[in-house]
C-alpha cells in the first residue's frame, strides 16, 4: 500500500494535516537536541522527512529503515537534493528485527509509524535493544482527541472527509481508509505508555498535540 502512494505520499500528508505535521515534527527534534545524540536511527522512516529534520541538530549519522522501498526511493531523491547523503542513509529492513547491533544508537525516533507495527511490543523491543543505556526513543503518533468539539470535528473528518480526499489525489482506493481504521485501533496516551513500561522503558512520558490530535512519547533505556 505504501509502495503505491510513495509518489503522492509528502502532498498528502501537508495537505491532509494543513501543514501542521511540520510544527510537530520540529517538537520532535527540540526533544531531541536536549540530548545532543551522535548516532539516530529513524523507524519506519517512509520518505525520510524526520530524518532529514534531525540532521539540524549535528549528528554524526543518521539511518533510516523501512519495508516500502519505493518510499525509501522518495526519501532518497530528498536527501540528495538536500545534500545530506554523508550524513542520512536510508535502507530497507523491518522495524520488528532490525539488524543492527544492541546498543548501538543514542537515539531512536519514529513518526507516524509504531501503529504500523503489526506486532507492537516486538517493534518496540526492537527499539529499546539497539539504543545505548541512557539513549532516548522519541515517537511521534496519531492520537484520538477526547474533548467536545474536537472529537467529534476530528471523527467527521478522519471519517469522512479525509479518505475521499485521499482517495482522490493518490488514486489509491483503500489507503486513506486504512488511516483512519489504523488510527483508532491504536492504544494511545496512558495505554501506550504501559507498551513501552512493558518492555523496560523508563522515564517515560506523553505529550499530546494540537487538542490531542498527535502525541509525543518519550523513554530511557
């Protein structure tokens, strides 16, 4: 599915989000700058978009995996063009058994990518394995708003306005439903947070943003 919106996919996502998913994607990365890490690797990467926002903050290395090589292409062209190819590198691998050493990383990011997961704990435990004691994993998720009249603005256009708007410009007939089914299903705030306890992360908090719409969640190995 994501192979097949690869080429429309950053539109959308602007366009679909009214740009805010910038503003949340620059909260991740002052998180991050706190901690000054070295070496990050960004899960579910997609077309690299975090990635090459994480470059601001002068790490030695950045890598980027996916599964969906036609977004890693995508991502590929941008990095290029942004001249940052000696920095950021992009490479197929599967966010459940990644391939890299355990503790091997300062960092760990992902954005709009751990409901993807099609086993949650394991992705997460994936995380926590390859970070260095003391690294830091900062994720970025959709949230579903639980205040009137957010709530029932945001379900009418998840529901309704969204896929057919996404339907429309990717010409892809099923993925801008999968986001919103993907989106509920996903155990946000709190019970997020207890995914993460469960697989040693300490230290760990949620932010939630623009009225609960998007979280952000930290935690320490």
């Amino acid at each position: 599915m994501f192979n097949n919106i690869a080429g429309r996919y950053d539109f959308l996502n602007h366009f679909l989000s009214v740009g805010i998913d910038y503003l949340w994607r620059k909260k991740v990365i002052r998180i991050l700058k706190l901690h000054n890490p070295k070496k990050i690797l960004d899960v579910a990467t997609g077309t690299a978009d975090l990635a090459i926002e994480t470059a601001k903050i002068g790490p030695d290395e950045v890598v980027g995996v996916d599964i969906a090589d036609q977004m890693l292409e995508h991502g590929r062209k941008k990095i290029s063009k942004k001249k940052l190819d000696e920095i950021i590198i992009l490479e197929n691998g599967d966010s459940e058994a990644l391939r890299f050493e355990s503790n091997s990383f300062d960092a760990v990011t992902v954005a709009f990518g751990v409901r993807n997961f099609e086993n949650l704990d394991q992705g997460l435990r994936e995380m926590y394995r390859i970070l260095k004691p003391g690294g830091i994993a900062v994720i970025l998720e959709f949230s579903n708003p639980r205040k009137f009249p957010v709530k029932q603005l945001y379900d009418f256009y998840f529901k309704n306005i969204l896929p057919l708007a996404g339907r429309i410009i990717s010409k892809h007939e099923s993925a801008y439903n999968y986001l919103p089914e993907s989106v509920g299903a996903f155990p946000d705030g709190n019970n997020f947070l207890e995914h993460m306890h469960s697989v040693k992360f300490k230290n760990t908090s949620a932010w939630p943003l623009t009225f609960g719409i998007a979280s952000i969640y930290t935690g320490r190995k």
